[in-house]
C-alpha cells in the first residue's frame, strides 16, 4: 500500500482544520434548551411549594465554519443568517454580546416592574446612568471607554438621562474635555474623554459613544435573577409568570410543565421574538405540556414588504404541526393573557 507523503497529509490536515474552524461572516442558529425558571429567580420569603414549572427556551447561536454551513444547508432544524441579519452596523461581536446581554437586564427590569404591579408589590425606580453599547472607532472615547462602561457622573451631573447629556454637550466644542465616573465590573473609574467628530460617523464634537440609559429597580421583597450568559429579551414574559408565581400565594401553574418565549414590554404586552420556530423544537424535546407563543399584531404597511411575515404564535403553530408535537401552543398577547388563561385551567 502506497503511503501517503507528509506534505500531502499536512495539506489535508489544514484543509479539514479550514472547513471546521475558519469563521465566515454567517451565523448558524439551532434549537438551544428548555431551562427550569425556580433556581435562577428568587423572591425573598417567596411561594415556592408549587407542583409544575416554568420554563424559558434558548436558541444556540454561533460563527458558521464551511462544514456548519454546509450542514446547516440540508437540515430543517438550523437556520442560517447574513452576519448583518445579526450584528448591527460598526457592531463587532464583543459589542454585539454586550448588546445581547443589555437586552436581558432590560427584560429582567420589565418583568419586575410588570410582576409587582399586577402583585400589587411596591417597588421603586433608580436611574443608574447610562449604558454603553458601543464606542464610535477614532472617537473621543476610543481607547478610553469599553462596550458594558456605565458612565454615572459627567463632569458635575451625577444624574444623567440622554436628554440632560444632549442638552449639556450641545455648546461643546472638538478639544474640549469632559471628565467622567464609570463603572465597569463592578469597579469606579475616573476618565477623561476629549470631544471629537468624526467624518461620516458623527457630524459633531461629541464622547463617540452609542448609549441608552441604565435604570434598576428596588422592590419588597427583594428579587434575585441569575440568568448567567444568557442574552437577548425574549425570556420577559417567562421572568414576570415565575416572579408572580412566587409573588402569588397559589400555584399558577396547576402542575403542568409550561414552557414560553416573548419580550415583555413595560406596559405588559408580549413583544415579538426571533427564532420562535427553533424554540418549539427546544420545547418539544423537554415535554412540556404548552408552550405561551406571542401573539403579535403585523401592520398592513409590514406585510405588504413581506408578504410571507407571519405572528410568532402563526409561526409556532406551523412548526408545532410539522414536528408532531403533543404539546399545545397558546397565543398571548399580554401578560393578563396568560394569567387567564392559567387562572381557567383545570389543575393537571
């Protein structure tokens, strides 16, 4: 038998390496897991003899290699997106994840200021400053500022919204400095930052920073959520069913294992989430009983762009039907859809 020459097989060797490793500029989703809610949120002195559970579902999400593409191709449970159907514009992937987890604190405060209310709790609303996403390449703050930064003072403001640093930096000029308090894990920092614009990105002097404001909420009882590396907005409604169900003295739940996605938005409407179908799929191979899908209304000025789009709840439907699953879908479009719907079944 002919052997095979050493610089053949390393030619080989890089070549499998290339088609396994080398990152393209897609993404791969896939089904990610069902992940019990009562160990990562935690009411103090709250109800928690209950029978059933309360899940949240996760997609994966990860880089395409060659071979991940390829496979991805020919299987009907991954999906593959454009790397700009994922990142937003001059957003690298340490911002992106940043962003990612923004969303999830985000949608942790929603759900405790939507469970409270409705628990009829007390609690109170803290600015925090502001949070950044991202920091404008050749801007004042490159170098200095870091995506997750959380600027609490500016100079003499210690109480910053994005209208009092609008209003403040609007005389400004370029060379002008600005000195600045953050946090960033869990450390106070003291920074300078020289203004400066930036053709085609900012028109103005300016910090060279995209930003929203940072709020935290106080409440009695107190609340614990650990949701680790988890990111992204859609475990809102799931986070304010548990944290009420601890709130509330009975068992929402009935005994049934009841899985769920939607962002939950401050005013306690279920918000539209992706990859809805990928999570029906997660929810499925858990066995769990039904599954809360967002209802969500589609404007005609939408539709007529994309005439395929369908409602989240359409969606899960479609794929709960071409999987087979026992598992029932039900359609929300708020959190009181959800707490009637639980309130009128008939314990399991």
């Amino acid at each position: 038998m002919k052997k095979i020459k050493p610089i053949v097989l390393l030619f080989i060797v890089v070549i499998i390496l290339a088609l396994g490793f080398y990152p393209m500029e897609s993404y791969i989703s896939r089904p990610g897991g069902a992940y019990e809610l009562s160990p990562l949120v935690h009411v103090e002195n709250g109800d928690e003899d209950d029978e059933g559970t309360l899940s949240l579902l996760t997609i994966a999400l990860s880089k395409a290699t060659p071979l991940t593409y390829a496979y991805a191709k020919v299987t009907d449970s991954q999906k593959i997106y454009p790397a700009d159907q994922i990142r937003q514009e001059d957003e690298d992937e340490e911002e992106y994840n940043v962003r990612q987890l923004k969303l999830m604190s985000d949608s942790q405060f929603n759900a405790i200021t939507v469970a409270f209310d409705r628990a009829k709790k007390p609690y109170t609303v803290i600015n925090h400053g502001i949070f950044i996403f991202n920091v404008v390449d050749g801007g004042g703050a490159h170098n200095i500022l870091k995506p997750g930064d959380k600027i609490l003072e500016m100079d003499d403001l210690s109480d910053l919204t994005g209208d009092v640093i609008a209003k403040y930096l609007v005389d400004k000029k370029e060379g002008d400095t600005v000195r600045l308090k953050v946090e960033r894990e869990e450390k106070v920092l003291t920074k300078e930052v020289t203004l400066k614009s930036v053709p085609g990105v900012l028109e103005k002097a300016g910090i060279g920073i995209s930003y929203t404001e940072n709020k935290v909420v106080e409440t009695t009882p107190s609340v614990e959520i650990k949701s680790d590396d988890i990111g992204g907005p859609s475990a809102g409604l799931m986070f304010t069913l548990e944290l009420l169900n601890q709130l509330l003295p009975e068992d929402i739940t009935k005994g049934y294992d009841i899985a769920g996605t939607g962002e939950m938005l401050q005013d306690g409407t279920v918000g539209r989430i992706g990859g809805i179908d990928l999570k029906v799929i997660a929810a499925d191979k858990k066995g769990l009983d039904f599954m809360f899908a967002p209802d969500d209304d589609i404007s005609e000025e939408i539709v007529a762009k994309n005439p395929d789009l369908t409602s989240n709840y359409e969606e899960a439907l479609k794929t709960a039907k071409k999987i087979g699953t026992k598992m029932k879908i039900v359609p929300v479009k708020t959190i009181d859809d959800a707490m009637e719907y639980l309130d009128n079944l008939e314990p399991k």
